[in-house]
C-alpha cells in the first residue's frame, strides 16, 4: 500500500478520528498530505501487541470508489489486472491497476458488494490517479465509477483477539455471516448503531483480523465501542510505524517502496495477481505477456545477522570490499527495511540482478560506509500460526 497522496487544495487532511487521537497521546506525521497517528506509546508495544494480543488502526486515509452497474463486471475485468468478473458475492479479490506499458499505478483490494455493485479500495497517495483512471476506463461501459472516500471511514483490528473483541463491542449487530464463519478475504454485511457496517476479514499486517467500513459520522462512536470492549483483550492503538513493520514482515508491498508505474507485476513477485488466462482484452495485457526486459531487477527479501539493518535506499553489493577497492558495482537496493520486532534480526525487500536473486545468495548491504554480510531468503518473513 502506500504512504503518499496528492490534496488538490495543498492543505493538510485529517482523519474523522483526528480529536480521539490527540486524546490519546499520538504523535503525528504528515503522511503526504494526511495528518495521522504514527504512534501512541512505542513502535515495538504496538507492533507486539498486534502479534500476540490485537492492535488498533485508523486507515480512514485509504481511497474507496463504488463501482456499479449492469456492466460493472466486465468494466473491472477491462480496469484491471486479475479476473474481478469470477469474485463471488462477498469476496474480495487483491488486484492490480497498471498502465499501458504494464507498470503498476496501485494496488488495490476489490470488494463484490452485489452481483452488479464492487467497492474497490485503493491506496490513499494514489486516489487523484485511481479515481480519474477508473473513470476514464469507464467510457464504454454501461457502469458509474463514484469516489466515495469522504463519505466512509475504515477502522482495522489486527491480531489473535481481533475476532473475540469485535464480538464483545456493543452496537455492533446482525452480521450476515457470523464472524467464526467469515473466511480470509471475504466480508459481511453487518450494522453499528443501527447503521450500515462492512466487516472484512482482511488486512496488512501478517495476523488474522478484520477491516471495518462505517460511514464517517459513526466512525468515533464505533473506534470508541473497539477500544472499551478491547481493554479485557490487550487491545492497544497503533500507529504507521507499526503498521509498517508490520507488513514487513509479512512480506507485504508498499506503494512507492516496492510497487510503482516503472515496476512490472512479474518483478515485484506478483505475477500471479495478472490474469493472462481470462479472456478479452486489459490495460496493460500486451506489455505483461511481454514481460520484464532482460536483466531486469526482481524482488527478494533478504536477512541479516546483528542489529545493523539496512534501510530504504540503501545499495546491495557482491563484495565486501569498499571505497577504491570496491570496484564492482551495486547490484541491488533496499527499497524497505528494518530491525523485525518478531524475529530479532534485521530483515529487508531489495530489487536486485537476477543473477543475485536465488535464496541464500550471499551479499552485502552498504550501512552507512560499512559493507553488513546478509543473504537472499524466502519471503514472507513471518508467518502465523495457522
């Protein structure tokens, strides 16, 4: 997902939930545009308490756009990467918006509300292109591309306590599917206080959790009923810097980090995402089949010992040798990376030279002048317990 966005007017936004964080104690940071949390306490109680207990996430920053209509089906298999038509009622379905030269304008998650109804949810930095986009791709569709974003507010609860915690809340009531039933990327119909709630079994951080989308009034009242019947379970407010390592870990993209227009699905790993077998035709289908040009950088994740992590930016190198004796050059870079709160070491995603790509390739992260020894490993990083 990503951590950038572009306000028409220049002025800052805030969040629904804005006051109940100053409450709090949050510190903030301008998150391209967005003032928003980006921690309460301390980056490694949050990232912790999501890994054992359950964190709370104000993600009301992210981009909604209602897509509907008789030709709505169609329209999203033309828009984007996977097939959207196969989704069933109440799935939701990871995709890709691409470009013509098939890079990457979003990643988005898609939503099949009714058979002729999809709520796509698109990363906040990247709305002033999704919407417009969308619309644009529309023209020859019998569909109507509404940008809802202002209307709607999303609250997450991640971690092993998320599902016992939504079902202790009060107001929240009538979930067409209960929630022990409610599969990984599926979502309900539900209602808080009498008004429409969308509960998704979905998130970005490597735990099991939901994804709540409630209109903007009611957002306070239903981040305040979270976090009283969340106080017997651990459950603690988080902010962006641990939502971010987080998803490290996980092994999850970040827009603008790993994801971007001149990146190609097939390099960053998500090939898959890319439905080349359905039929007709998508934005991005011919450069796609064609493929990342030869030599192009592909993602790997990578491990270090110690505690010197590398971060974004930072340059991969063959040697250990530095200065005039270096000679060779960079043959890879980070794009995230950071000390894992879980796992105790430090751990990266980096685009490097095929030829440096297989896991347990040895290399070396430049820290600052000093050449810190790692190798290329598996991704994700961590994974639950099933």
């Amino acid at each position: 997902m990503t951590d950038a966005t572009t306000d028409t007017t220049g002025t800052a936004r805030f969040s629904p939930l804005h006051d109940l964080h100053v409450s709090a104690g949050a510190s903030f940071t301008d998150f391209g545009g967005w003032q928003m949390p980006v921690r309460y306490s301390s980056d490694l109680a949050e990232h912790h308490a999501v890994r054992t207990a359950a964190g709370l996430f104000d993600i009301s920053h992210m981009a909604e756009i209602l897509v509907e209509g008789p030709g709505a089906p169609a329209f999203l298999d033309y828009a984007l990467a996977g097939k959207i038509s196969a989704v069933k009622l109440g799935q939701a379905k990871y995709s890709l918006l691409l470009n013509e030269a098939g890079g990457i304008i979003d990643d988005l998650v898609v939503y099949r509300l009714a058979e002729e109804r999809f709520l796509v949810v698109a990363n906040a930095g990247n709305r002033f292109a999704v919407v417009p986009a969308l619309a644009e791709r529309a023209a020859d569709f019998d569909v109507t591309v509404a940008d809802q974003s202002d209307d709607l507010a999303l609250i997450a609860v991640q971690g092993p306590a998320s599902r016992a915690i939504l079902e202790a809340t009060p107001g929240i009531t009538d979930p067409a599917i209960p929630l022990d039933e409610l599969k990984y990327y599926w979502s309900t119909d539900a209602s808080f206080d009498g008004a429409p709630l969308l509960i998704a079994r979905t998130g970005y951080t490597g735990e099991d959790g939901f994804e709540l989308y409630i209109q903007t009034e009611k957002a306070a009242d239903l981040w305040t009923a979270l976090t009283a019947a969340g106080a017997e379970h651990g459950l603690v407010p988080c902010g962006l810097a641990s939502r971010d390592t987080l998803r490290l870990e996980a092994g999850m993209p970040l827009y603008g980090h790993e994801l971007g227009t001149e990146i190609l699905p097939a390099q960053a790993g998500l090939g898959r995402v890319v439905a080349l077998a359905k039929e007709g035709d998508f934005v991005g289908r011919a450069a796609s089949e064609r493929g990342p040009a030869d030599g192009a950088r592909v993602l790997v994740g990578i491990a270090a010992e110690g505690r010197r992590a590398g971060r974004a930016d930072y340059e991969l190198f063959a040697s250990d040798k530095t200065g005039a004796d270096a000679g060779a050059p960079a043959i890879g870079v980070i794009t995230s990376g950071a000390l894992s709160p879980t796992l105790g070491h430090p751990i990266a995603m980096a685009f490097v030279d095929p030829g440096h790509a297989e896991i347990g390739s040895a290399l070396f992260i430049d820290v600052r002048g000093t050449r810190v020894p790692a190798s290329v490993v598996a991704l994700p990083f961590y994974k639950r317990a099933q």
